[in-house]
C-alpha cells in the first residue's frame, strides 16, 4: 500500500476531480450515495472541491471539513430488516404466543446476566486486600462463564425468532440488577453484591422455566435449568465460601 499521506491523497484527488460544473457536483455527489443536498445547502458549494474518494464523492469547503466514506455508505444502505420486538416465523412447533413469551423472558434475563457479567469484570479490577490473587482470578473465571451464557441466552432469542438486546444502555434500561457505585468497595462488600445479583438472576431463571414448560418452549426450559440456573448455583456456592466467617448465615 502507498506511503502516501491522507492529506497528499485529498490533494491529488482534488486535482484529478475538480468540477467547474457546480450543479454537475452535487448530482454526481449524490448518485455516488452521498447525502442529499437540500437547496440551502447548495448555495454553499460555491468554490467547494468536489473529489472523489475510495469510489465516494465527498464535498469538502475551505475548512477541511467532510463527510466521510462510512457516512455516506451507512446513509445510502442503513435500513431495518426485523422490528425489535417483532417475531419472524420459525417452524419449530411453537406457537407464536409462546415464542413471544420466551423471547420477552429471556431479553430481561439476559440484561440481568451481562450486568453479573460486567459486575465480575469490575471486581476483577477492583479486588484488592490478602485475597487479592484468589479472587482476582476467580472473578476472572466467572465472568468468562457469565459471557458464555449471555451469548447462549442472545443466540436463543434469535432462534426463537426475536430480536435480543445487544447494547450498554438497552442493559441499563433492563436490568432488575442494583447499578453499583463507581467506587472500589472491600472484598467483602463486593462478593455480597455478587450473591445478591446472583439470587435476583435465579429468581428469574426458576420462574421463567416454569413458565417455559407450561407454554411447551422445552428447548427454553432445558436451556435455563442446564445453563443459567446450574451456571449460576455453582458460582453462587464458589463466592459464598468466601464470606464463611464473615457472616453467621447468609440468606
């Protein structure tokens, strides 16, 4: 690949693709998937180069100011092919009634098991104290497993047709999970706030593999019991027994 800089690759396009033609500019600009100029905006062009730039027609003004490939390309393609919320069909056997209630059950579990996931990332950077390397690891350790069911739980959803979160904020407006503060709390309070986000996932996981079986979902069902309830039991006896001492009983 050329060592040529951006800024020597701008100047030579602009050379090679100047347009005395400021109307010819903005259609050539627009068939190549650029925005659309409205007829404010085309009473700038004057004196604008117009260049052509990875097969995209960028205009740039005397500032140096443009818009990029990425831009253009996503405003030119971007478009919805499956509502969220919405089902596509699936033949798996299921009513649509049924799909739809797993698909809403497992978003909400979901956004509860990346927050645990990311609450474990935390703690790994944050532990601090005798403990510090056990647990370092530990959490390290069960945050990898909490990352492997958040993908399990995503990849059901969309075989059951729907749509999962995917985002930092669609978790935050989701999960049930109190958001923990920015603080690096003791090594005591962070394995409480563990179990306490792992009690809540439970909680969920049992209900909506109740809820599961009384629909027929048994690919649901066998996923949560299987996966999240028993992932989770175990994680939930691991970082107990650090707190044996520290607590007459915990409930």
């Amino acid at each position: 690949m050329s060592s040529a800089t951006f800024s020597d690759v701008i100047g030579e396009r602009a050379s090679a693709h100047r347009l005395v033609d400021e109307q010819g500019a903005i259609e050539r600009w627009e068939n190549e998937g650029g925005i659309a100029l409205s007829p404010t905006q085309t009473t700038t062009i004057h004196n604008t180069l117009t260049f052509q730039f990875i097969g995209i027609f960028i205009i740039m003004n005397e500032t140096q100011d443009y818009v990029s490939p990425a831009t253009a390309i996503m405003t030119r393609n971007a478009r919805s092919i499956q509502a969220y919320g919405h089902l596509i069909p699936m033949p798996l056997a299921l009513l649509e009634s049924a799909r739809q209630q797993s698909v809403d059950n497992l978003n909400q579990l979901l956004a509860d098991t990346m927050t645990l996931r990311d609450l474990y990332k935390k703690h790994h950077w944050q532990v601090s104290g005798p403990m510090f390397y056990q647990l370092h690891l530990l959490f390290d350790k069960h945050y990898a497993t909490q990352a492997e069911l958040v993908d399990t739980i995503a990849e059901r959803i969309m075989m059951l047709g729907g749509i999962s979160i995917a985002m930092a904020q669609d978790v935050v407006d989701n999960t049930t999970i109190p958001q923990p503060p920015k603080d690096r709390e003791c090594p005591e309070s962070q394995l409480t706030r563990l179990l306490q986000a792992h009690e809540i996932t439970l909680q969920a996981a049992r209900s909506m593999a109740r809820q599961a079986i009384e629909v027929g979902d048994d690919g649901t069902n066998d996923m949560l019991v299987s996966e999240v309830i028993r992932g989770n039991e175990l994680q939930v006896w691991f970082v107990s027994q650090h707190l044996v001492g520290a607590h007459a009983h915990i409930e």
